[in-house]
C-alpha cells in the first residue's frame, strides 16, 4: 500500500482486522522525508535537528506543502 496515503491506510487496516485464522503482513511503501525537496529519499532525513530558526526556515522552505503551521 502507498504508506502516504491516508484513506488507503484506513482502508488496508480495516481489511487487515478482517482477516482471521492467518499470518498477515501489511507493506507500506513510503518515501522518507516526502513533500521536502530539501531532504527527500535522503537518510539524513532520518535525523533532523532543528535548532534554530535558519534551520527552520531551511526545511520549513523545502516543504512542498505549504500549510504546515509550526510554532518556532
């Protein structure tokens, strides 16, 4: 399933919780860092320390979704 998309996830989990008498295994796949431009499919992404507001500003900048709203 598309680890990014929210009505998919629901969807695979509620089918998931369904399934009885078996193993089940759900595979999410997923982008790390998705939507950054900065760091995206990067593995620093893994690890961001965001100290001050130059740094912020620098992520906060790559983001491609714009209606992030965090306080700093």
């Amino acid at each position: 399933m598309d680890g990014h998309d929210w009505d998919g996830i629901y969807a695979t989990l509620t089918r998931a919780r369904q399934m009885q008498g078996k193993p089940l295994m759900v595979i999410a796949h997923t982008i790390k860092a998705k939507d950054n431009s900065v760091v995206e499919n990067k593995p620093e992404s893994h690890n961001i320390k965001v100290d001050d507001r130059e740094t912020y500003d620098k992520y906060m900048a790559g983001l491609r979704l714009k209606d992030y709203a965090l306080p700093y």
